[in-house]
C-alpha cells in the first residue's frame, strides 16, 4: 500500500496550518486515498496504474478543500442568538 502522507503534506505546505489541524487533515485525506487504491486494485487495475489513478483523484477533486474546510470547524459549534 502506497504511503500517501508526504504528497498530503507537500500539498498543504503552503497554506501553513497548525499542526493539529495539518494531521487531521492528512489523515482523513490518508484513508480516502487508501480506500480508493484498494478498490482500483480489487477492480483488477496494476499497482502503478492505481497508484496513478488515485493521485489523479487527490488532485482533480475537490476532496482537499472539503477536508480543509472540515478541519477547520470548530468541534462544538456555538450557537449564537441575534
């Protein structure tokens, strides 16, 4: 299995997050990425196919900015009354 960590951060580099958030975000990204090799791999596609394949999702979608946007939230959201 293909370690996705160092293109995740290599990706995130310039936007500079804290380090929490970086690794949570690197994580969740991390397990995508593993979920959709495994499935290309399980669908009969070559190992560097796959490899390629999945790179091509992490930069073609818009997975990244979701997962950024999701660890940027705060994990007990207020509710603020006007």
């Amino acid at each position: 299995m293909p370690k996705w960590e160092q293109e995740i951060r290599q990706r995130l580099s310039k936007l500079q997050l804290a380090p929490a958030r970086e690794i949570a975000v690197i994580e969740e990204l991390s397990h995508y990425l593993d979920d959709c090799y495994d499935e290309l791999r399980a669908s009969g596609v070559s190992g560097s196919e796959a490899y390629q394949q999945t790179l091509a999702e992490l930069s073609g979608s818009e997975l990244p900015a979701r997962e950024l946007r999701r660890a940027e939230w705060p994990s007990s959201p207020e509710i603020i009354n006007s």
